[in-house]
C-alpha cells in the first residue's frame, strides 16, 4: 500500500516546435558591405544593440549623403 497518492498524468498538450525551413537569421538587419556575427547578434542583447545603433549611423550617413 503506498502512502502518497499517485501522480495524475497532465492533460496539458505538449506542444512541440518544429523547425521550418524558414532562415532564422531572416530577422537581423542587413546593410550592404557590413558583416557581423549574426549568431552572436541573436544572442547578445547589448551586442544587438551597438549592432543596431551603427547600422542606423550608416543608414543616416547614406541619406545625408544621398541628399547631397
């Protein structure tokens, strides 16, 4: 005789994610002639930031340029 009652199973569905085949870096922005790590951009919240605010220099320094 057991002392504690048995566990119930949970009736919870158990989702599983399945990986498309969609690109995962499709999210990061992308600006002509600069590379970065994007695995890293993915994982680094200050890396993402600096990431995204020289790219945004860039893209300034393009339409001031461009307006000329």
């Amino acid at each position: 005789m057991l002392l504690t009652p048995q566990h119930r199973r949970s009736t919870r569905n158990r989702a599983t994610k399945k990986v498309t085949s969609g690109d995962i870096y499709e999210d990061c922005p992308h600006f002509p002639g600069f590379e970065y790590d994007k695995d890293y951009y993915l994982a680094s919240s200050s890396y993402s930031t600096f990431i995204d605010g020289q790219i945004a220099a860039m893209v300034a320094a393009a339409a001031a340029e461009s307006d000329d």
